[in-house]
C-alpha cells in the first residue's frame, strides 16, 4: 500500500510539475524543442507530457529542472514588470552568466547546473545580495 500511495504522490507532482512549466513555456513564448530541452525529453515525449492525463513518469533531474523554472519564473515575476518578466529568458543578456545569450539557451546548453545557477543569481537580484 505505502509504495502505490507513493507513486501516487510523484505521479501527481509530476502532473502539477508539468502544467506548471507549461503554463510558463506558453508565456514565454518558447517554440517546442525549446520547452522540450528545458524538460530534458525529447519533442514527441513534450507533446505528450503537456496534454492532461500524461502517466510517463518524470526523474528525479526532470523535477528538478521544473521546480527550477519555476523559481525563475517566479523571481522575474517578483524583479520585473512586463513586458520583461515574460521576455527575460529569450533576449540576449549581457550579464556574467550569459556572455550576450539568451539565458534559455545557456540552461539549455549547460544543463541543471546552470538552471541552478540562473534561479540563485535572481534570487541573488531580487534580495540585494
């Protein structure tokens, strides 16, 4: 009982997990293979993934890449007006985590330790540190 009440519990992480970062995919306006790296799957598993009902299971890495995301997108949310809040991750940045990147595709590129690090450094901005 207690392992299918746990499974349970992650299957149903995962979905809010999903809809979340599709919600936040959808507002910044990322084409598919974008929102599909940024989930670590693969475009034809993206597309399944962001419909209700989705039973394929996400890892450990996949949840947290979304809680990520969702972090940043919440720090934009609480540092920015629109519409930059909703841009930020798709325009060029300057800034000494990016090197004139978009920050989408430095996660992208380099992967967890970069979402980690792009969710502290607003963090960071959003708290004068």
């Amino acid at each position: 009982m207690e392992v299918a009440a746990k499974r349970h519990d992650a299957e149903d992480m995962a979905a809010v997990a999903l809809k979340a970062f599709g919600n936040v995919a959808s507002e910044w306006r990322l084409a598919l293979h974008e929102a599909a790296a940024l989930a670590d799957m693969s475009e034809s598993t993206w597309k399944r993934a962001r419909k209700p009902g989705y039973t394929g299971g996400l890892g450990k890495d996949q949840m947290l890449r979304l809680s990520a995301i969702i972090g940043i997108y919440k720090a934009l949310k609480l540092y920015f007006s629109e519409p930059i809040a909703a841009q930020w991750m798709t325009l060029p940045n300057s800034g000494p985590l990016f090197n004139g990147a978009r920050p989408v595709d430095t996660l992208i590129e380099e992967g967890l330790p970069q979402f980690l690090r792009v969710r502290n450094y607003l963090d960071a901005l959003r708290g004068g540190q």
